[in-house]
C-alpha cells in the first residue's frame, strides 16, 4: 500500500511539472536567447526533436547529400535529394511518398537531374529547379518542362560567364531569383519568359579608412595577399505572400545575415533593438567543445506573420526572429543525438513545425514546436495582426513561463502604449529595456499631465509672478520709507 502511494505522489508531481520544464532539460542542445546587454539568458525550449525521416523510411532508398527543401502552400514537401539526382515528393504527414522526379519529359526527349541543389513551387505547382551542375533552371508542370533558364546572354554578364544555379525562388507575378555560383554582383532575376533582367539586393561593401591607408602603403605583392573587396555572396532564398524577397549571406561581422528585399532590391529588414539579425552575438568559444567565429548562415525560410528563421551551418542553431528584427528564440545545435546536426544544409516550415536536412546524416530532421514556442509565435502573430488585447494575455502567459523574456514585456508595453495607458506603459518598457518606445511613452505621459493640471499650473505660475510683484513693491517702498527717515534725522 505504502509503494503505492509513492508511486501516484511521483505520478502526481510528474504530471505537475509543465512540459516546457521537462523539454528545456532533455533537448540535446541548449536553448537560449541575448538580453539588452547582450548576455545570454537560458530559455525553456522553444522546439524539440521530432521525427527524423531517412530515404531508407521511406522505402526509396537512402538520400544522398540532399540540398533544398520547400514547402508549398498545401504543406506538401519537395526534397532535392542532390547526390541521387531526383526531386523527393512527400505528402504532409511526411511519411507518403506522393512522387519521386527522376527524369521528365522535355520537348519529347527523356531528360534527367545533375546535382540539383535548390527549388521552389509556384501557387499553380510548377516546380523550379535548379539543376546546378547541368547549368540550368528547369520549371516542371508535373514532369514535362515548360521552361528552362540557361546559359543567359548579356553584357552585364560577360562572354565567359558560367552559369550555375544553386538556390531558385519565384514570386507572385513570375519573377524568377537566382544564386548562382561565384556571382557576387547580387542574386540574378528573369522575366516571365525566363530572359535575364538584371541583378537584384546587390550588398555593398563599405572600406574603412584604416583600410584604405594600409593598401595605399602596401607594395603589390602585399596587395595581391590582402583580403579581396568583394561584395557578399548570397546563400539562401524564400519570398513571402507579398512578394518582398528574404534572402541569407555570409556576413564576416556577425551583424546582417539576412535581407529583405522590396520589388526594387532595396533592404527594408528591421534589425531590433540590439541591431543585430546575424545570428549569435558572441563569436568567442564559450566552451572547449564550442565552434567560434560568427554563425554561418546557409539558409532562410519565411515562416508567416512577419516571422522568419535563419540557419546555422557552424553551430546547427536556428534562429527565428519577428517582423522587427527581434530575436524571439534560438535551438538546435551540433552532435550526435536525435535532433542535432552534423552538417546542415537547408530549412523550411510546415505550419508550426521546422523542417531541415542534413547532408551527411542523409535526413529530414523535424523539430516541434512547445508551450513556449506557441505562445511566443502566436503574440508576435496577433501584434501582426494588430489584436493588441489578446497579444497582451498571451504574451503574459509567456512571463509565466519565462520572466525574463524581455520581449514579452516590451510587447505588453507597446500594447498599452496603443491603448494610450501610457504610465503603464512605461512599467512594462522599462522591464523590456525598450529604450525608444519608452521615451514615447513617457513623452506622452508627460503631455497628458501637463493636459490635465494645464490650469492649476497657470494659476500657481501666475499667482507665484503676481505674489512676486507685490512682495517687491512693498519691499522697495519699505527701503523707501527707511531712507527716507535715516535722511530726516541726519538733517536734524
């Protein structure tokens, strides 16, 4: 009797502790995001491992060195199964094969892959592949070509120009967005029609002073051996509902990894409060076993409501942030275990979950969303939204999970900040150490309470000059009178 009741105390105590406890000390990796200072702060676990999907699984035979995943608007998933030459088709519950693209149909001959890398689908499901090593983007509608994108013509590009496609996106009217190898000029845009027009987000890369005067003392042999000047070099792709492009990059700095680009290639990203959407901010090991340097980010996917996730090839970390360039939250990591990467190589999101690959485990990975990484995605989807009161409750449930998550309280803050309860307000920005939208606040605050005590402090003011005039005025005939009397009794 007596085991029994140790045995439902711990059943109890078990099923008390809220499943977000339990993830955050079981995921094999840690889970963490930077507060205002830049300091880490542990977090319970945003994801956790789910289901990790082989070739083997699938009764298709084992992937190999698989480079693109997408997925469509009907959570249908399409897998560049790279080293196997074929276009891997599994339908949502990602255990039913509903094709597999080996070869196709173009212009009446049987054509096939060479190490396609990259891919996207249309809404109409016209797939774009880039079939890197065959140096070509081939649209399929089912498995019959209906355009092909190769060798480009023109005088931006040069007479020796080689093209080679690795990633490939398309947006709402057609546009066609290319990373091609060795192209550092931007990513390549066709029309409709598949005719190169130009190049698209082209990154600028600044020279210091410093810099310039080092090279103009070096010698040219110094020269030849110093860093190139080049711009940045593209990694990965995804555009969003309104046709605004997310494109990733190598970023040396640990600073920008990721653009957004409107129709005119402009970057419009919003990089937060600490300005930063590269990825980790410390770049120095932390641990013997750690990676150092900056993350190296190989690819982006939309995630919907603003939202989007970044990809780690260096530590296997993701990080997801919102429409604000606000990091939300960091998981994933590098190993051996279920759920961590040896070499990853792409990312995509199926609804709430996160799917990658891995190119030497030859896997889909899937990571699922908890608690905690429902609440935070659902507030930042009703501020989205503009559903302030239910933000509110919501991201109040998150305190409940993490008070420290000083995003929760900045978003309780900007909420009452709409509502115009600015002192509130100001509570809950202070606790969110968001310094701009306090001083709006409080600027607010300031004017409603000089709206409303405007005519008491009229009156004081005007009271306190009136009162001042008197004093003086007595004062100075009080003098008067005092002189007045000193010269009389001189006089006598």
């Amino acid at each position: 009797m007596r085991k029994i009741s140790i045995i439902l105390l711990i059943v109890i105590v078990i099923t008390m502790v809220p499943f977000d406890a339990i993830a955050a000390d079981t995921v094999p990796y840690d889970t963490y995001i930077y507060d205002h200072w830049e300091y880490i702060v542990f977090t319970p676990a945003p994801y956790v491992p789910g289901e990790t999907i082989s070739g083997i699984a699938l009764e298709i035979g084992a992937f190999s060195d698989p480079q693109g995943i997408f997925v469509d608007h009907d959570d249908v998933v399409y897998i560049a199964d790279t080293g196997n030459n074929r276009i891997v088709i599994l339908e949502p519950d990602l255990h039913t094969i509903r094709d597999v693209i080996t070869t196709f149909n173009n212009d009446g001959k049987t054509d096939s892959f060479n190490r396609p890398r990259g891919l996207a689908v249309t809404t109409d499901g016209i797939i774009y592949v880039a079939d890197t090593e065959n140096r070509r983007v081939v649209a399929l509608d089912g498995k019959d070509v209906v355009r092909t994108i190769e060798n480009p013509q023109s005088e931006m590009l040069g007479d020796d120009f080689d093209f080679v496609p690795l990633k490939v996106t398309v947006d709402y009217a057609g546009r066609v967005f290319v990373i091609a190898r060795y192209m550092f000029q931007g990513i390549m845009t066709f029309d409709t029609s598949g005719e190169f027009i130009g190049f698209y987000g082209t990154i600028d890369v600044t020279i210091s002073l410093w810099q310039r005067f080092w090279r103009a003392l070096s010698t040219q042999e110094q020269r030849a051996r110093q860093q190139l000047f080049i711009p940045t070099e593209f990694t990965g792709l995804d555009v969003d509902p309104m046709g605004f492009v997310y494109a990733s990059n190598i970023d040396a700095a640990g600073e920008q990894a990721v653009r957004r680009l409107n129709p005119k290639g402009e970057d419009v990203l919003r990089k937060g409060v600490n300005e930063n959407v590269g990825g980790d901010l410390l770049t120095w090991p932390q641990s013997p076993s750690a990676f150092s340097g900056p993350s190296n980010i190989i690819d982006v996917t939309y995630r919907g409501n603003g939202m989007y996730s970044l990809l780690d090839s260096r530590r296997g970390r993701v990080f997801t942030y919102d429409y604000e360039g606000n990091l939300l939250y960091i998981f994933g990591g590098m190993g051996q275990q279920a759920g961590t990467f040896r070499q990853p190589t792409a990312i995509a999101a199926q609804k709430d979950r996160v799917l990658a690959l891995d190119a030497i485990r030859n896997e889909l990975i899937t990571f699922e969303q908890t608690l905690y990484g429902e609440l935070i995605n659902k507030a930042v989807s009703l501020r989205y939204d503009g559903d302030e009161a239910k933000a509110v409750e919501t991201w109040r449930e998150v305190l409940v999970l993490n008070e420290n998550f000083e995003l929760a309280n900045a978003g309780i803050g900007k909420a009452y900040l709409t509502a115009g309860e600015n002192w509130t307000a100001m509570q809950y920005l202070q606790m969110g150490m968001d310094r701009q939208h306090y001083s709006i606040a409080f600027r607010r605050w300031r004017n409603d309470i000089l709206k409303e005590n405007i005519g008491w402090i009229l009156t004081v003011i005007v009271g306190g000059i009136f009162g001042y005039v008197i004093i003086r005025t007595v004062v100075r005939k009080r003098k008067g009178y005092e002189a007045a009397d000193e010269g009389g009794a001189f006089d006598a």
